[in-house]
C-alpha cells in the first residue's frame, strides 16, 4: 500500500510504500494512451492534485492506481529502494 506520494514533472509519481521503500513511477505512457477517466490526468496540473485514498494513488474523478501493481512495476525495473533513515 502506499503510505505516501508526491506528483513530480512529466506523469511521474514519488511513491513510498508502507514496507519502507519508494521509488519514481513512470506514468506518462499509460497517460497517454487514453480512456475516459485518465483523460483530466493528460493536464499537469490535475495530475498534480492526486492523493492517497485507502492505500492507492486516486485523483479528484475517483481514478486510481493498484498500489500492487505500481509496487510489482517498480521492484521488477529495479527502481525501487529503501528510504533514507
């Protein structure tokens, strides 16, 4: 699950985990590729107003992201660490 995030430039989420670990999420493509409740996340600034609801990135529509799935993605590209202490 996710505990907490940050919107970053260019469909990119900070995320960090309630293991411990976090790491940069790439959603630029999935953005991109359409759908009707994606299409507000194409403007930045709505992108950026995204929160977490019971564990999951969600935005203002009710859209969001499988917090599983954004781990699962992370740790298989190799871009997920640990936190700093």
């Amino acid at each position: 699950m996710v505990l907490k995030l940050k919107p970053l430039p260019d469909w990119r989420l900070w995320l960090r985990f309630t293991d411990g670990r976090e790491g940069e999420y790439d959603l630029r493509d999935f953005v991109h590729s359409g759908g009707e409740m994606v299409e507000p996340l194409k403007d930045q600034a709505y992108f950026a107003r995204v929160f977490v609801e019971l564990g999951a990135p969600t935005w203002p529509n009710g859209f969001d992201i499988d917090p599983i799935k954004a781990y699962m993605d992370l740790r298989d590209s190799g871009a997920l660490k640990q936190a700093a202490a």
